[in-house]
C-alpha cells in the first residue's frame, strides 16, 4: 500500500454545486473509508464556505490513486480548478482520527510548504509529511494539517520560510 496525497482546489462559484454533489461525495468517499488517513475541507477565512477538499488516502497503486482523484464526484462534476495529487510519506503513524489534544479556541490548518525543514514534534500536529511526485519519487513539498490560534501561528508551527495556508476541517458526514 501507498499513501497519497489529493488536494482538489474548488472553482471560483462552485459553492452551490458543490453543496448539491455533497451526498454523492460522501457515497464515494464511504467506499475508501478504512483508506482514509485524513480528510476534510479547506475554507474561506470565516469558515463558512468550502475551497477545496483535502484527502490523505492509503492505496493499493498509481492506478488507485488516479481513480480516487479523478473518478471522484466533485471532480467529475466539475467543482474543482485543479487537483493536486502526490505519493504522501507519512512522518506521524496516526490518522487524524487519533488527534487526541485539540486546543477548542484553536482553529485547524492545512499548511503547504516547498522547503522540508527537519522533522517537527508538537502536541497540535495532527497530520504531516513530505509530498513526492508521482513519477520519479521527487521531494516537492510537505503537508501539515495542524491546529493553532490563527494562521500565521500555523505557518510558523511548520518551521518552513514559506507557506502556503488554508483554514481547514475535519471531514466526513455530519
């Protein structure tokens, strides 16, 4: 088995057929769930609206990952501008299913970096490793989902000189 990353980044709009292609999200994603690492929704600032959908997902190949990625509902229906799929290697040997020290006036963040500074330790990772290309196994960032007061606390929690940070959720049927 392999761990991937998926970041599908919503289309500028896509709000309402987002919420309309929901149910048939969470029917795909029931079929991955004992797959599931971590998973959740990055949002706008206020947390109201979605931007994007995160997945951490250990498969059995490439081949499982593409269909995870592209065979997926909101994909297909045309909710997300892009997607970002990378080999995850996992530096904590949990799932966000395991965070057990949440802070509850601290907010939760995905935070992407280029750079992978030394291996971090604290209580408010929830989730973090190093993001790989697909085809020649190339470093090409790290992934942090993280929980901390504000974002700007996030990025520094990650110890990288830059970030790139979106509010985010725990996923899953509510």
């Amino acid at each position: 088995m392999v761990e991937y990353f998926v970041y599908g980044r919503d289309r500028a709009g896509s709000g309402d057929l987002k919420g309309e292609l929901t149910p048939e999200h969470w029917a795909f994603m029931d079929e991955y769930a004992g797959a599931l690492i971590a998973r959740g929704p990055t949002v706008t600032e206020d947390r109201e609206e979605s931007t994007g959908s995160v997945h951490i997902v250990d498969l059995p190949d490439l081949d499982a990952a593409r269909s995870f990625a592209y065979d997926e509902t909101y994909y297909q229906g045309g909710v997300f501008e892009d997607v970002l799929l990378c080999r995850f290697i996992k530096h904590l040997g949990t799932t966000m299913w395991d965070f057990a020290d949440a802070e509850e006036s601290y907010g939760r963040y995905l935070v992407l970096t280029k750079d992978a500074p030394r291996p971090l330790s604290s209580k408010h990772l929830i989730m973090y490793g190093d993001l790989r290309s697909l085809d020649d196994d190339t470093h090409v960032g790290r992934a942090a989902l993280v929980e901390a007061p504000d974002a700007a606390a996030a990025a520094v929690l990650t110890e990288a000189a830059e970030t790139d940070v979106h509010p985010w959720e725990f996923g899953g049927r509510r």
